[in-house]
C-alpha cells in the first residue's frame, strides 16, 4: 500500500469521455477535443488519450506541483504540524500534515483540485473563440468555462475518478475477498481510497456488527434455554440490556469516530460546523474593524436582523418542509399500507395474498420515487447551509418515508391483533430476504447492468467493423470497462447523495427491526449479525469491483444517521413496553395491574438512562480534545504577538486618519 | 454610568483589613502593616488607610499601567478588535476591545488582576526576612507570598472588593429601586458592576418574568371562567401549551444568553470547553512538532493511554459518587420524608401538626447541611477540570436533595391519597410562604446579622473610649461599614459557589412547583410571576444594599441550573399525566379507557415535542455566529502566512538537523 511518492503522481486518476470521432485528423488545431488536450496540458495535467469502442478517454494524471498549485488557488484548507488547519500555499508545503500514506493530498483534496482544474479553464481572452467538433462549430464565450460549455454541447460526456489498480487490488485481496478478518478492516487504506465518508461508513458497520455479537448470543441463548417460571422475568431484563447496548453502542461510536478523525488528523469535532465555508466566503471582503465597531449604531443591528430574518426564514420553510412531508405520510401513505396490512390479514387463499404482495412491491417502488423527487423538490426551497446539511435534510424526509413502510405494517399485526405468530414470521422473512436477497441485488444488479452496456458495445464495434473483426477487437481498455460500470448512486435524488445512502438506510431499517421488536423475537439479533458480516465484505466487494470509483465526499461523520439511529432506539423503547403489555397481557383486559404498571415504570427509567448515559460517556475522548486543545494553543502562542502588533497598528492609524479628518 | 477613564482608575475598589494597632507609631520600618504599605505602593497601587473603630482598613486603587502589568503577567487573555481571545500585552493595548462603559477591563478582569498583584508579593531576596506586629515577631519566608502569610498570622483579617459609591448609587435608583420597569434591567450596567455570572442571572430572571406572563394569564383565566362539559378538553391543553412554552423559552434563552455574550465580547459559546485554561497549562512547554510525529509510536501511545486512564477514572468517581448521593437520597431521606407526609395525614391535632412542622423544618435544615457537606467532601475526589465544572457537580447533588425535600411530600398527597384539597392548600402555601417570607429573610437577615454587628462595634469603641464620647465618634467610615456586611455566600459549600446558589435553587424549585402540578392548580403561574417581579428588585437590593460586593466570577451561562430546569420540565411531562390520570379516574379504576390511553400518547408526543422543538430553533442566532465565524477567519487569514513560514522553517531545521546526526 505504500507506493512511493514518485508512482502516486503519475497515476491517472480521472477520465474525460469524449465521443470517438470519425478517422480524419487533419486540421487539428481547430478541433474542439484537441484543444481540450492541449489546454489540459498547458495547465499542468499529464494526458493520455485512449479510443475505445465507442468513446475517446481522456486520462489525467497531475504531477504535485500542479495540485499544489490548484491548492493555492482554492485555499484549500489543510491540517499543518501544529493542528491548524490553514489555507495551502506551494511554497510551504512542508508545513502541512502529510497522509498515512505519505501522499500530501487526500483522496479528496486531490478530486477537488482535479475539479478545480478541469473546469476552472475559462476563455481568458475577451474574444470569442469558435471550435469545431465532427464539422459542428461552436463558440466558447469569454470567461466561460471549457468543460461545461463542451458539457452542454454534448461533447464532452462524463467526467469520472478512475480507480488505481495496484491499491484496488490490494485492497481487493486484503478487505473484500478476507472473509476471515470478519469485522477487522483496514480503514486507514480504506481511507486513503474512497475518503473519509466511505470509511467512516466501513468503520461504523465493523464497530456495530462487533458490539451486536453481545445481543445476538443473549438473544439465541433466550431463545434455546428455556426458563421455566422466570420465563416473564427474563423478557423485560433482555429489553432493558439491549437498551443500554444501543446508548453505549452510540456514545462510543462518537468517541470512536473522534478518534478516527484525530487519527486522520481532519478537523471537524461534533461541536463545529460545517457551515464555515459558507460563511468564509461571504466575510472574504475584509473590512476594517474600527469600521465594524463605529458601525454599531447602525450597520450593525441592519445586519443583525437581515441575519435574523434570513435565520427565521429558513426555519419556516424548513418547518412548512417537515409538516407537508409529515401530513403526507400520514394522510395518504398510512391509509395504503394499513389497508394493505389489512387485505393481507383477511384474504384466504395464498395465491391472492401472493398477487396482492406483488401489487404492493410494485406500488410502493413507485411511491418512494415520487417521495424521494418531492423531497429533493422542497429541499431546494430552504436555505441550507452546505451540501451536506441538505443530505441530511433529504436522510430525513425519506427516512420518514421508509419507515412508515416498513414498519407500520408490523405495528398493525401486533397491536391491533396480537398475532406474535405472524409477527415472528415477518421479522424471519424480512431478515432474511434483507440478508440474501438485498446483498445479492446490490452486486449482481450492477454487474448485470455493466454486463449488457459491455456487450452492446462491443455489439456494435463489430456491427461498425463488420469483416474487420479480428482478435483485437475483442481487447477491451480498463478506462472504457469503467466508463461502462454503473455510477455509485442513490435510488433518491443522486444530486444530494450517493449509494452510501442505499447502504445506510438497509443498516438503519435492519437495527429499527432487530430493536422496535426485540422482545416479540430476540433471535433477531443473531440473524443481524450474520447478515453485517457479509454486508461488510459485498459492501466491499461492491465498491471496489461493481462500480465506477465514487466521488469522494468530505463528510466526517455519519451525519442524520446518527440521529436517526437514536431516534430508532428511544422508538424501540416505546414499542417494546406495548410488546411486552401486550405479551404479558393476553386476555385484553388493559387493566393497569402490578404488571403493566410496572412495565410503564421500566419505560420511563430507560428513557432517563437514555439520557442520562448519553451524558456520562464523554463524546470526545480525553485524549482528542487534550491534542486540540494542545495545538490551538500552540498556535495562538505563536502567532498572538505579530497579530496584536497589526491590530493595533490598525487601530492607530484609522484613529490618526479620523484626526486628520 | 460614564464615569471618564480618570476617575475610573482611582476608585478604591479593593480593602485589606488589618487590626487597629496600639497608637504608638515609633519604629515603623519593621512594622508589618507600615511595610505592607510600602510594598503595595511600591507594586504600582495607590493606597489610602483608614482608621475604623476596630480595624484599620488598607483600600487599594490601581492606575491602568498597574493593572496593564498585572494582566501582562498573567497572561490574561482578551478580545480583540479581531474577534481573537489574545494575551494581554501593555504595549498592544489598543489592540483590544473596550468594555461598554469604556474602561480596558472588565471588572472581573480587575479582580483577577487585583488579586495577582495582591498575592503576588514575595519575598525575592534569598533571606528570611523579619516583620513585626504589635510586640509579635515572625519571619516572611523566601518565595513566600507576604498576604498570605499575614492572613496565617491573623494580621490580614480579610481582603474584600469595595462597593463603588456611584456606580452602586445609580444602580439604586435606575435598577433596584425602580419598580415601575417590571421586568427591565440595565443588564450591560449590572455586567460592568457585577461582572459575567450575576448579570447573567438576572437577564435569566427578568427573561423568565417576562415569559411566566402568557402561562400565568391562561392559568388565572382557567380558575376564574367554566367552560362547562369542555372542562375535561381544557386542562389537557393547557398541560401541552405550558409544555411548549417551557421547552421554547430554554431555546429563546440558550440564544438570548449567547446574544449577551456576544454584546459584552465574551467567547464561551456553548459548544467551547471552558476545561481549556486548565489543559494551558499542561501543554505549556513547548514541544516541536516533529518530535511529537516521532515519538508516535511510544510516547503519543502512551500519552494516549495515560488520558484515557485519566479520563475513565474521572468518569468511575463521579459515577461512585453519583451513586452514594441517589443511594443515600432514596434510601435515607425519601423514608424520612414519607414518614413526615403520613403522620402530617395521619394526625388529627392542629396542635400536633404544628408540632411536627417545627421538628421536621428543624431537621430538613440540619440534613441540608450535612447533604452539602458530604457533597463538597465528594467533589474533592472527582478530577474535575475547572471550578465551574465543581460548582456544577456541586449543584446537581444538592439540587437532588432539594428535590426529594419539596415535593416528594406532595407526589405523596397526589398519588397515594389522590388529595387534591390538600394538594392546592400545600402548593398555595408554599408558593406564599416562598414570595413573602423568603424575600423577607433574605432581605432583612442580612441586616439584622448587618446591624448588631455594627452595633457591637460601636458599644465597643464606646466602652474603649469611655470619657471621651464626642460626636465623632458616631461617625462610621463606609468601608468599615461594608466591612461589617455580611459576603453573599451560599448556604452550602461557601468554596464553590456564591449566593446565586441560594437565588437559583429558589427560582428553581418554584419552577418545578408550578410546572410540576400545573393541571393541578394552574393559577400558580400568578403567583410565581408576581413573586419573580419582586424578586428581581429585591435581590438588587439585597446585592447593592445587603451584602459586601460579592467576587466577581467568570462563567457565561446558568451553567448546572439549565439542566435542572430541563429535567423539571421533562418531569413534569410524567407528573402532570399523572396527575390527569388521577382526575379522570376519581374511581380508582385504573382501567385504560380511551381518556387514560390519550393521555399516555399525550406523554409521548409531549416527550417528542421536546426533543423536537430543541432541535428545531437553534442555539445560537445566526448573527452571532456569522459574527464569530468572520473574526475567526479574520485572524487566521492574518497570521496564516506567518505561521505557515514559521511552521515550515521549523520542519527544515529539525530535518537538517536530522541529516547531521
């Protein structure tokens, strides 16, 4: 995994498909792709152009320096020895943090360099300049953007990372194909791979499947030693321990994810936002704050409330968001899935039950596009403040979505039946067909996709080259397999968020049922944990062979998930003491007796221990916060003295200037 | 408010009580209040003695230059025209931001200051150095801090900030005494006399009077007007809007604090540690940052190993300690508690009652001590960072004794006996009792405790100077009088916290009667309102008029006492079911019909409302963070080259250094 410094830049790492041209090369100069490669080479990029079946490649590689540079330009801001993170400059490179790996950019930092460069190419002259492509002439206006202008033409058609076969095959050979690591991964490399939200990812689903090894066996074991007399007693003790499971579980999964971002040496702890470079970007004209003070009386406080009523304004639109998505999933999708629970309860014959089932997989595949599209729809309307804060926005509308439909069916069979038969058969067939069926779909949907895109072109490469057909043509080039592969994307809105997203829901439906439900079947767990283990490797399996290599996301935590984890496990709290009034309470008599009373009780303390654990377990390890703290000050020491001297230089010379005047 | 930087400086804001020694004054070179004097005149102060009946009174002045030194010294860190907190240097003073009445310093930086330069006299020559006092002799050691070894000889009586008469005096008649604003308070006036923590409290109470109108309003007009057959729908409503209102006025709170922190230029938001002072030091010697690298695989390890054991040994202490104080609560006091409740039901003698009454109120102030004790004893094993984290472990365990006292006798009442008469008659009487009687005694005691000290001095003097009796004698200095005041200290554990304990604990257990049994008696929001419009005026008074000046301290926020109020607000979500259920079900039935079935969902979507609405308005307004997100990135984009410089030279010499060896 260490490839030495020399070999990391010249890999290619992005690729620019063009469509392949007719065989004629004359008159170069004024041919649009041509002058797309030569402008590339000029800003830096190392090319290397490869024709495909049906596409031209464009590979790019960027030496150091021309990173550095693009750095520069985009004040990326980057982790220094002393924990700073500050703006990257060329010259003094060797003030910032180097990556595991030894490479100076991550993963990220490079993609958004090559993204800066590749389209940061204007027409820098104030002339238009006229391009040609297969006879058509177009005409790239001043400060417009190559790319994007080649983009809207046509010309250029896809833009996308290219994977690294020496470090995907590592990776292949020591992550997705070593089952015998079982939750053991290796996320530093995972990291340096595909970024911090893909490992971060990795390394939530290891810690989990490590942590539910604990309810499982106690869930099996419940379900194997038969108790005898202590048969009641034994329920409510398992509920309140797989309770705590989850707070722990949680609290620790933040201190580890702290401890990750430490070790990656990324800055962003649960308390900052992520809405920094928002914001820079606003303030980025400087104004003087003897200014800013005399300001006060007036400026300020118009500032103030323009702050104030944007602020207002955005938690409206995000309320009115949340209320539609709200009223809708419980006017118009509750009715349907009760009224399927219910047909599916009444109906006799099983070869209806059959058709009816089909009917609803059917309906509810086209009601979560409709949702996930309405969602995107109203996200645009609020003024979130990233990307990622709009991600999360979306997790949690179609999340709601999820759950109406996964869950309520299950709460109608229980509650208003109190049919634990069907119940326990329901969990066994969702846990199931979510084991093998959903893991069998994520890959082999993919690889059938890149399969039949593979053979229509290489269909077509010979219909265009009949007669000519040779052993050559069969070669297919690396580059053009991975054009073909599918996108790494979400089934909802794949402006907002990629497959990470499809990933996480399976996880959080999959904890929702091992708990919501957690007394009516402990086994549950058991059935989760085998199912993590293989997800951890066809996950990998996924990533690294089905598809094209994802774009990567900064992200450094698992964001609206954690939330609605937790939001998962306080539900579970609830659902399990109705399980267990119900479970205890057979006859129906609902009369409040020691029992249920005590039920009401237990509930109520674990919602205490829910909070109340959450604050005995610190969110950052000592050891994190120590080291921040550690290097803030170091570099405030440093750099406090030079600051003062200019603020109060500052300051003397705007009070000589209001003399004067 | 504006007194001109001049007459600032020379206010005596300091005294140092010293015994009034025999009138001879030969030899007064070795005299040790003559060469304290000395010293302080020498150390930059201006000093002025005065002579009182029983003491002499050493007051202290300080010119900024002194006050520049001293803050210099201690590395006081301040805002900057930058938004940065820097260390104070004399020659950068114009670099800083001002208070709003003006002067450099705030008084709680004053204080800091004062104290330095107070404590910080020591004796620097090498050898003993002999004082002399009254006949007695004894030796100032090296290195040996010359206060305080007077203050272990008995010659330093006390040290205590004086009062300013014309600050105090407009405080009076614009704050105190100025009843007809209600709730307005000159806060920024209040912050610049009292400092940080005292000014935060009022804002909090003349917030919570201000909020307390719309709940008290609805609450009166419930008890005056019958809504006939909807009688039943109403309280329910009354119980969910109480709810709403309590969980919006914490957010508004959480962000009108943060706005007042950032009017008075203070940066402790909520997300910062305020551990940080503590880790300073620690991190102090400076290590460079590639020894640091280097030593990764040992010591950084270690190092790691070392905060981690630290950190869960901190976490297993406060968890002991949490223990023994919620064991001790239920096992020891809840019995005694119960027993009061049921021999008060139990007895039918008016005369008895009263009789048990008194010994009960006798022992509940006898247990409040030791409760207070074992809990300071407690504090001193747990490795908090930081004395506010103390005062806060500090609170939440009196708080917890507290709490059991006051209403574990009515939760008797309600739930076991379902006595709603008594119910009302206990809440009416304490909710008197607390507005009428409490504001006495925290009024008057002080000043009867005030007065016959100040009469015992005077009988004194007179017996002294028996004869010699002229009119002069009656007359008495004003710091002697401040010096008989009694300090505003708490009633538990006078070395964490101050007498804002005692304000806070009251409002707070007010708070949690009116909540707690809102559906029980919701005219009780009348009387907490006009109990809080009192107190803000009488506890003005009490601090201006009372008490000495108390000590300024630094904390930003209520701190512990946010959570507690939280808590009652959870809590009462559950005790008000409770109590509907307990209406509702006059029979005793306890059978969940559709009404007692509401009012369990009613608890849930009441529960999820919190965590909701929490979520939904932020923390912090947005003006105050643009406001600190531009500052930050103010001064990074400041010294960010210099660093970066500096940082990278660094790297080169050590890597020089490493090619050498």
């Amino acid at each position: 995994m260490n490839g030495d410094g020399e070999e990391e830049q010249t890999a290619f790492e992005i690729a620019v498909v063009v469509p392949r041209r007719t065989g004629k090369q004359g008159d170069e100069s004024y041919d649009c792709v041509e002058f797309l490669v030569d402008v590339f080479r000029k800003a830096g990029l190392i090319v290397d152009r490869v024709i495909g079946f049906q596409e031209e490649f464009i590979k790019l590689a960027a030496p150091l320096e021309t990173l550095g540079r693009a750095a520069a330009e985009l004040q990326l801001k980057k982790r220094t020895h002393f924990g700073m993170d500050l703006p990257f400059e060329g010259d003094e490179a060797e003030a910032f943090v180097r990556q595991p790996d030894g490479s100076l950019f991550s993963w990220c930092e490079r993609y958004h360099c090559y993204h800066h460069i590749i389209y940061g190419v204007v027409n820098k002259s104030k002339s238009v300049i006229t391009l040609k492509s297969d006879g058509k002439e177009f005409h790239w206006k001043s400060e417009e953007s190559l790319v994007r202008k080649l983009e809207l033409e046509g010309i250029v058609k896809e833009v996308f990372p290219l994977h690294d076969e020496i470090k995907r095959k590592w990776l292949l050979r020591n992550w997705a194909l070593n089952w015998w690591d079982v939750t053991r991964q290796p996320l530093d490399e995972i990291y340096s791979y595909f970024g911090t939200k893909i490992a971060i990812y990795f390394a939530f689903l290891g810690m989990y499947t490590r942590w539910i090894f604990f309810p499982a066996i106690f869930g099996v074991t419940l379900q194997l030693v038969d108790f005898g007399s202590w048969q009641l007693l034994v329920l409510p003790v398992f509920f309140i321990s797989i309770i705590s499971w989850a707070v722990l579980f949680f609290q620790f999964w933040k201190r580890k994810n702290s401890a990750l971002l430490a070790r990656w040496q990324i800055s962003c702890p649960f308390g900052e936002d992520p809405g920094y470079n928002f914001l820079e970007m606003e303030w980025s004209s400087f104004q003087s704050p003897v200014e800013l003070i005399k300001k006060w009386g007036n400026d300020k406080t118009k500032e103030k409330e323009l702050f104030q009523r944007k602020e207002w304004f955005g938690c409206l639109m995000r309320f009115r968001n949340d209320a539609i998505i709200i009223l809708s999933i419980i006017c118009l999708q509750l009715p349907f899935e009760l009224a399927y629970a219910h047909l599916y309860e009444v109906i006799g014959s099983d070869l209806m039950k059959f058709g009816l089932t089909v009917v609803y997989l059917f309906a509810i595949q086209y009601f979560n596009k409709i949702g996930g599209k309405i969602s995107v729809r109203l996200i645009k309307y609020e003024n979130n403040e990233s990307t990622e804060y709009k991600a999360d926005s979306l997790i949690y509308k179609v999340f709601g979505l999820y759950f109406m439909q996964s869950y309520i069916g299950i709460f109608y069979h229980v509650l208003l039946h109190r049919n634990f038969a069907t119940l326990r058969q329901v969990l066994i067939q969702r846990l199931i067909v979510s084991e093998v069926l959903e893991n069998l779909m994520e890959n082999s949907l993919p690889y059938l996709k890149y399969s039949y895109k593979k053979y229509r072109a290489i269909r077509k490469k010979r219909k265009r080259e009949k007669g000519l057909s040779t052993g050559k043509t069969q070669f297919i080039y690396r580059v053009e397999k991975e054009y073909l592969k599918p996108t790494y994307s979400a089934s909802v809105g794949a402006e907002l968020e990629d497959g990470l997203f499809d990933d996480f829901l399976e996880l959080a439906l999959q904890f929702g049922m091992i708990m919501m439900f957690a007394c009516a079947f402990p086994p549950a767990f058991a059935f989760a944990a085998l199912n993590n283990i293989t997800e951890i490797r066809t996950d990998a399996l996924k990533l690294l062979v089905m598809f094209k290599r994802p774009i990567p996301r900064a992200a450094a935590t698992i964001g609206a998930w954690l939330n609605i984890f937790q939001f998962l496990m306080v539900m579970s709290i609830c659902t399990n003491c109705a399980l267990l009034v119900c479970l205890y309470d057979q006859e129906g008599k609902w009369k409040i007796e020691p029992g249920l009373a005590a039920i009401l009780i237990i509930e109520h303390v674990l919602l205490l221990i829910k909070f109340v654990f959450s604050r005995l377990v610190p969110e950052e390890p000592a050891w994190v916060r120590a080291n921040r703290m550690k290097n803030a000050t170091q570099a405030q020491d440093m750099c406090s003295k030079q600051l003062l001297r200019t603020i109060s230089g500052n300051e003397k010379t705007s009070s000589l200037l209001e003399k004067i005047d």
